[in-house]
C-alpha cells in the first residue's frame, strides 16, 4: 500500500522520515522522490537488505539524502539519538527478496531451517525446531496464530526429529493435519512457518520495543504510519495507537504512573512525551479509525498484500 503510506505521511510536504523496514527499499525510495528536500534515514536488521540499498540508492546517499542503518527496532532510539522525524514508517514482515532467497524463510524453495533476519544471531529455526520442549513449541505456534491444531503439530515435529530442511517442516505439518481441516488453495504451513519465523527473530517483542520508542522520535503534528501483515501486530499497533490517544495506561504500568497535576488529558504537558505517555496523558489522535486495506486490484497484482492492515496516529 505505498501510495496510501506516501499520502499518510504527508511525504510531498517535504520533511526529514524515518523508514524502519528498509527491505527492498521501495518505500525508502518513493520518499526521496516525493519532495527534493526529503531526508530519510532507512533501518533494517537484514544486513543484506542494507549492502543491496546502498548499491541501488547510491546517488541520494552521496547526496546525504539518505543514511542507512543496519539495526533492530528495538536499538532505534539509540542511534536516533537528539533525532526527530516528520515521520516514521514501519513496514513490518518479510520482504520479498528475504521470501524469494534460500534463507529457510519460505517451504516453496527447499533450503536449510533458517528463517534469521539477522544472521549474525544465533538462535534459527532449527533452534525452535529441534530444541524446544512440545509444550514450548505449543506456546509457539499458539502465539504465532495456529488455532487448535498447535498441539498436534508441535507433537508431530518433535517425533519427526532431527528436521533438517523446510521441505521435511513442511511436510510433517503436513501429515499432522486432517484432511477436513485443509483449505484449498492454502498449504497448513503457512500460518506454522508464519509463527516459527515470528519465534525466531522476536518479531512481537521488537514490535513493542519500537511502539515505545516511537513518541520520542516524531515531531510535533508528525506522523507514525504502520503496515501490519498478521493480526497478532495489528493488535499491538491498534491498541498501543488507542492508548496513546485516550491517554489510558496498560495494566502494568498503574503502579508506576505519576500523578500529573493536571490530571488525565490536561493541556500544560511536562517532561519527554514517553512521560507523558507512562502518565497516561493523550499524545495525539489516531486518524485511521479502521485500518486502510488493500484495493482489489493491489490484491489481484500481489496477492500477499491481502493481510495487510495500515494504521495512522498523528502526534499534538
Ligand atoms: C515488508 S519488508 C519491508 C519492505 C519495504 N517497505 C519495501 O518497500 O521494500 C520488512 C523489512 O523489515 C525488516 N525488519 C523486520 N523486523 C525488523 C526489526 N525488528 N528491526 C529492523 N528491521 C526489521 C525485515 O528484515 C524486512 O527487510
């Protein structure tokens, strides 16, 4: 959905824009060239993601247009340090090079249990493949959206062990699920892969880790635009958006919330905005009511856009 994030951030503006999922640069791009004063700085964890930019984006980084930075989302606030952005874009998911290479990501193409974003961690899918207990490889599943069948499959890879390629994963899924409950057109593991893949780089907590780093690193009347492929993410972007909002505090943090003198929602604000948020203060207003969604046609073109969500939150 890059012409309804452009729109959203307000790229033709002019502005500086934080792009967090740099993947095959094709938002990162469409933001140099929205406006000739752009300044964006592109993230990703995927190093290879980085090196393949800085070949393809070469003219607006010798322009110092663009800097590219090889990170996590959860380490974006320290090198943006004293940085603040018109807008912030995160992209979540794989990237179609990551899908389409031999990184263990996809059971289309037969290769090693991978899955790392960043290879330079140690923990793979054959770590969660071969080293969980059932149970933990239950929770597993169960949190990456496989729905009743998370036992069975997790019994079932754990008998079949050692596993040692996607084609074997796939298969025992495979044989672990009933005839009446497989869908046409739509393999049974696809959502196991999803969930395995989402174990191994952490995708929820990093998720989360850039949530709270975000109201630090967008200006004031800035925005932060998110596209969410699973609705575990979209939950955590939905209800993070909501809260900045209204100005509610999650559970946890009750205990530790300070007491403002203007109470909830007062307009005499004091401290960063990530205080404001911990003292349950609003920071702005979510201007998607319900997720934008993919038009038919960006469906029929590619069909992996049919999951996506984007979410808008304007900052005060
Ligand atoms: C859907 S792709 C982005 C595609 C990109 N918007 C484009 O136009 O080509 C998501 C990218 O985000 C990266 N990514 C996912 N989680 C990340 C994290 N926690 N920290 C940094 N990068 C991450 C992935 O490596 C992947 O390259």
């Amino acid at each position: 959905m890059p012409d309804e994030a452009l729109d959203a951030l307000r790229a033709t503006k002019g502005g500086r824009f934080l792009d967090c999922t740099l993947g095959g640069s094709g938002h990162t791009q469409l933001l140099l060239e929205a406006n000739p004063n752009n300044v964006v700085v592109s993230v990703d964890r995927d190093e290879s993601a980085v090196v393949r930019a800085n070949h393809r984006l070469a003219k607006w980084i010798e322009a110092s247009r663009l800097t590219l930075v090889h990170a996590a989302f959860a380490e974006v606030l320290r090198f943006c340090e004293r940085e603040s952005f018109h807008g912030v874009l995160a992209d979540f998911g794989l990237s179609s090079d990551q899908l389409s290479g031999d990184r263990g990501f996809s059971f289309l193409t037969d290769s090693a249990l991978d899955m790392r974003m960043d290879r330079s961690e140690d923990y793979s899918a054959a770590s969660v493949v071969n080293e969980l207990s059932e149970r933990e490889l239950t929770v597993v599943l169960k949190r990456g959206g496989v729905g009743s069948l998370a036992k069975a499959i997790a019994r079932a890879v754990v008998r079949a062990r050692p596993i040692a390629s996607t084609a074997q994963l796939a298969r025992t899924i495979e044989e672990a699920t009933p005839m009446r409950l497989r869908r046409a057109g739509f393999h049974p593991a696809t959502v196991p892969f999803q969930a395995i893949r989402m174990e191994v780089n952490q995708e929820l907590d990093q998720i989360e880790q850039l949530l709270d780093a975000v109201p630090e690193l967008v200006v004031s009347q800035g925005r932060f635009v998110a596209i969410t492929f699973h609705s575990g993410e979209d939950k955590l972007v939905a209800q993070r958006m909501r809260r900045w909002e209204s100005g509610e505090t999650p559970p946890a943090m009750w205990r530790e919330r300070r007491p403002s003198p203007q109470g909830r929602g007062g307009d005499i604000h004091h401290g960063t905005r990530a205080e404001r948020v911990a003292a349950g203060e609003s920071v702005g207003r979510v201007v998607t009511r319900k997720p934008l969604v993919p038009s038919e046609k960006e469906v029929e073109m590619n069909p992996r856009s049919r999951s996506a969500r984007l979410r808008v939150f304007e900052f005060a």
